[in-house]
C-alpha cells in the first residue's frame, strides 16, 4: 500500500468519526428536549393536584433519558455499558423527582 493511499484511508476514518460524533450532538440535542420536557410537564401536572401524572410523566423521562443515552453510544460505536453516564443522563429525572412533592 502505498502512502498516498495510506493517508487516504486515514483521513476517511477521521472524516467518519466527526461525522458520528457531528450527528450524535445533533440527536442528543434534539433529545434532550423531550427528556427535559416530560420533567417539566411532570412538574406543571403535579401543580395541578395529578400527583400520579407526574410521577408517570418523571418515570417516562428517565426511560426516554435511558433510550437517547443508548442511542448516542450507538451512534458513536462505543459500548453501551458505561454506569457513569447512565448515571449522567438520568440527572434531569433525578432532579424532576426531588421536586415532585
């Protein structure tokens, strides 16, 4: 193989590499609005005397926390088992939760 060759291959896997990493920010950041969102409409049903509701509603951000988290270590090829950002993805129905009262 030839260099010239060599560095082609080279920068196509770095191309393919921001390229994951470029649509992995763009899913997580679109995403991470429902996470944020259902904790927030969790919030506002549960001001509203549906304590139920929003407990649900808290419960389906975590779940859909846990699914955007699957699928940007998906889209970043690395493995899906990594306890520190499962444990970072869940911050947002952590926090929902705490306020539930």
């Amino acid at each position: 193989m030839t260099a010239e060759v060599r560095d082609r291959a080279t920068e196509l896997a770095a191309l393919r590499k921001v390229q994951r990493r470029v649509a992995a920010i763009g899913f997580f950041a679109v995403a991470v609005h429902g996470v944020i969102g259902l904790a927030v409409v969790g919030h506002i049903v549960d001001g509203q005397g549906r304590h139920g509701d929003a407990v649900m509603l808290t419960i389906m951000s975590g779940v859909f926390a846990l699914i955007t988290y699957g699928v940007v270590r998906t889209i970043l090829q690395r493995s899906l088992w990594s306890p520190v950002w499962m444990l970072v993805s869940l911050i947002p129905t952590v926090f929902a939760a705490t306020r539930l009262g």
